[in-house]
C-alpha cells in the first residue's frame, strides 16, 4: 500500500477497512478525502477484524472536536457563564489557531463536585488561561467547554496588582508579592 | 451596476503601449498561429503554498508560447493565464450568522485592474461575480460539507492576467468580435487553482476536481471546422467552446458551461473538455505531492525521485 493518499483515492472495500479519519465511503468502497500520510491501524475488536484506515493531515488538527482538550483565554464572565476564546488545540496547546474560537464554560460544569455551590468569582476571572474539555459543539456561537477533571482548570492567572501567581491549592492561587491569595479552579500541573 | 465613487478612477479604454502606423513593413502584426497539436494542452505551472498567512493556496500559470511570443514587435502577441487562490477556512462564522450545519462555502473572484487589455475596476462586475458562481458550483459538488458544522470557508481568486477575448491586433482595427471566450480558459483555471488550494487548506473532498476546456474552431484556410483542447482565443476562430469541472475518480462532473453555436457535436465537445480536465488534473496530482513533500509530511511519494523536487520537473499531460 502506498504511505499516503490523495483526495478520492481508493483505500479498499468496506469489507476489509474501516473508515477511519479523513476517508469517506462511496458505493461500498473507501475513499481517501484528505491528501496525506496514511494510517492502518489493526483492529482490536474479535467482531470487525478489518484495520482501520485513517488519514492524518499535514497541518494538524484544524477545528476542536469533542472531547478535544484546549487552551483558552477567559474574555468575560457573569455568575451563570464564562465566556474565553479557544487560542490553540491541545492538553499543552501544541496547535495554535489561526483565529481564535468563541466558547463557554457554564457554572455547572466547572467542577465535578458540588455543582449548585460553585461561586463564578471563586474559579475565574477575565484573562485567566485555561485548560477545558470540549463537552459539546454548543450553539450557533459558543463551543460547550467543561473543567470538571482534576487537570482541567486555570492553568496561568494573574493577581489584582497585576503579578503572574502560583497556584498552592486546588483552589487556590497566591500571589508571591504581596501574599495575597485569590481563588480559581486550579488545574492539576500535568 | 454603481460607479465606484471610492477612487480615483483610471480613465476607461486600453493600456497597452500605442502601436503605430507602419509604413512598408505590415506583415509584422501578425495574429499567432497554433503550434501544438489539436490535443494538447498547453504547458501549465501550478504550486501550493504560495500564501502563508493563508490556510490554502496556490498559483496556476500558462506561460506564453514561445513561438506565438512577438516578432520583433514589442507587445506580446498572446497574453498568459496567472491565477492565484486562496483559501482562508475552516473559521468561525460572523457572530450574527444563523447555526449551520455545514462547510459554508463562499468563492470570490476578482480580476486585478491590470489584468486585461481593457482596465477593470476595483469593484467586482458582472462576469466576476458570474465566473464566481461557476466557481461556487463546481467545488460544491467535491467538499464534504458535513464534516466543518458551524464554519465557513472562503476561496478567493485574483486573475493576475487573464486570457484574451481575441486577438488585440482585430480588436485595433475595430472590428467587433469578442465573444467572451478568455473567460472560459480562466474558468478551467479557477477550478483547477482552487482544487488545489482546498487540498492544500485540508479540507475534505471526494475527489480532486480539475477544470478543462475544449472549443469548436473554424480554420479559415480550409474552411473547416474542428475541435481542439485548451484554445487560446487569439490562436482562432471560435465557434463554441465548453468548460467543465470533472472528478476524474468519480467519473462526475460538477459544473459545465458551453456557449456557442455547436450543433450537433454538443457531446463530442464535452467529452474533449473532459479530456482536457483529465490532462489539467495529472499537473494538480504532481502539485499536490510535491507540496505534501515540501511540508514533510510525506517522505516521497511511492518511491518517485527525491532529487527533483523543487525543480519544477515536467509532466507529461497525458489521461
């Protein structure tokens, strides 16, 4: 087999592949739908022994999908929402955009636990960068992000007087100048 | 249409050099002959990754003809065809849009004021709004929308010199004969540059779409008529010409567009259009790899030879 394909290359019969990304079926075959390296992945499952055919593309990941981790900038919030915009995809933000990507994390899925209690005020503020979870592509606007896993969470913040802070809790950051502490839904270092 | 009333606007009319009477020696204004044979194509230039602040892109040429290029005369007898693209997408679309569930596909084309003969305007007029349309239609039929819910991508071409309706020399002397058929070359052109661009951005299609043309001449010598691939207006007499998008995979085509008087040989000028496309597209297939190459992401595509790389090594345009 060649090591990469080029939109609508034949990759097989459905029978003996399974689709995988960046491939599509047509008429009871596979088709390529991507120009780029190719990928067999050998199944895993006893029912479907066919591998499964993938693509990956050059230039990485081009939108979040869900479930994909990412890093994000808080650009407002109010009790019930926060809104950030998604600057790269990625648990340590390995491809960045080219164009930021609105999003929002609802109070109710910032943590795990004792959801009616969270306080927005306690978890984050405007310019907070964060690492969350796509749960959902959300609505015409904003993509449905959520922070409720230990390694989810503020990942850099800044104090009121403006220093970058450390954090020393789950939920707390201090700010190594003046020694005051402020609250955040920290992210477990990873 | 409104005028522009943004701009300084360049007087309308012709920019090329004036030519001048000449006294005893006419004959040096001669129209360009056809050198290649009815079935070829002529040689075309095409690279990804022109633009890098773009997702996608790419540049398509066909170079001028050496045996067509002046005699001693100054201006070029023919013009070239010189095409970018760009894609910029998949993006986020504009706060106030309604949730869609597809690739929201928009083509812009625009000819650069300098591009033509007759100078064009900086705002688009109705044959590139019309050339973008066919675009529009052509690469619909190849993305797969479903796979970018909720984003938008934008192709934009710029004609940096388009083909010629006819010969300028007739055009001089004012008889009145332009067709519109420069723009049928710049559409198979568009088509092709823009595959590749969407190729290039990464965006999912079910097969490489190329554009082709083949037109209906009348050999004035011998008064007959034929059908020959990739005309260049200025070379004939055009009669009817057709243009298609075609997926060579597939055995799909996504758009046509004939124009002229054909007659009975409305099929056998589309089949020699998809010929012309299928030729077109052995250019895409080496362009796409080389940039794949270039990019790293592939270390050489089956095999082929590493050390022409770069080099712009030909291809021989053959279905």
């Amino acid at each position: 087999m060649a090591s990469s394909a080029l939109p609508g290359q034949l990759l097989g019969p459905t029978k003996s592949n399974n689709i995988g990304a960046g491939t599509h079926i047509s008429s009871s075959n596979l088709y390529a739908s991507i120009a780029g390296p190719l990928t067999s992945n050998p199944s895993t499952s006893k029912s479907s022994p066919a591998p499964t055919i993938s693509i990956s593309r050059p230039s990485g990941d081009l939108l979040p999908e869900v479930n994909t981790t990412i890093i994000g900038k808080i650009t407002r919030t109010n009790p019930r929402q926060a809104s950030l915009s998604i600057l790269a995809l990625g648990p340590t933000g390995a491809h960045v955009l080219r164009e930021p990507l609105p999003a929002l994390i609802r109070q109710q899925d910032i943590r795990a636990t004792e959801v009616d209690k969270v306080k927005m005020a306690e978890c984050f503020r405007v310019g907070d960068v964060v690492r969350a979870n796509v749960i959902s592509l959300g609505d015409e606007r904003a993509y449905y992000l959520s922070t409720a896993r230990n390694e989810l969470g503020v990942v850099m913040a800044w104090s009121e007087a403006g220093n970058v802070m450390v954090p020393v809790s789950w939920r707390e950051f201090v700010d190594e100048a003046t020694g005051a502490r402020e609250g955040r839904k920290v992210a477990k270092p990873v | 249409m409104q005028a522009d009333r943004r701009r300084i606007n360049a007087p309308a009319g012709g920019t090329a050099a004036p030519v001048f009477t000449f006294t005893g020696n006419e004959d040096l204004l001669q129209r360009p002959t056809r050198t290649r044979k009815a079935d070829e194509h002529r040689k075309i230039f095409l690279r990804t990754k022109v633009v890098p602040s773009a997702s996608g892109s790419a540049y398509y040429e066909i170079p001028p003809a050496k045996s067509t290029s002046s005699n001693g005369n100054l201006v070029p007898a023919a013009s070239n065809l010189k095409i970018t693209c760009t894609v910029h997408g998949p993006r986020p679309l504009p706060r106030n849009a309604a949730f869609s569930p597809n690739l929201l596909l928009s083509t812009h084309v625009k000819f650069a004021p300098f591009a033509t003969r007759q100078r064009r305007g900086y705002i688009r007029d109705a044959s590139e709004r019309d050339l973008g349309v066919h675009l529009e239609t052509a690469l619909r039929g190849v993305i797969i929308g479903e796979r970018w819910p909720k984003s938008g991508c934008e192709v934009v071409i710029t004609v940096l010199e388009g083909e010629e309706d006819g010969w300028w020399g007739d055009q001089q002397q004012g008889s009145e004969k332009s067709g519109g058929w420069g723009m049928m070359s710049v559409l198979a052109g568009c088509i092709t540059v823009a595959s590749a661009a969407l190729i290039d951005a990464g965006i999912d299609c079910v097969d490489m779409v190329s554009g082709g043309t083949a037109a209906l001449v009348r050999n004035p010598e011998s008064k007959t008529e034929e059908v020959v691939l990739d005309p260049s207006p200025p070379e004939h007499e055009i009669k009817a010409a057709c243009v298609v998008a075609y997926l060579q995979s597939r055995d799909e085509i996504t758009e046509m567009w004939m124009k002229g008087e054909v007659g009975e040989g409305t099929e056998f000028l589309t089949d020699q259009a998809v010929k012309s496309a299928m030729m077109t597209r052995t250019v895409l297939v080496e362009a796409v790899k080389e940039g794949l190459e270039v990019e790293g992401a592939v270390e050489s595509f089956n095999g082929a030879p590493k050390a022409a790389k770069g080099k712009g090594k030909d291809v021989d345009m053959t279905d």
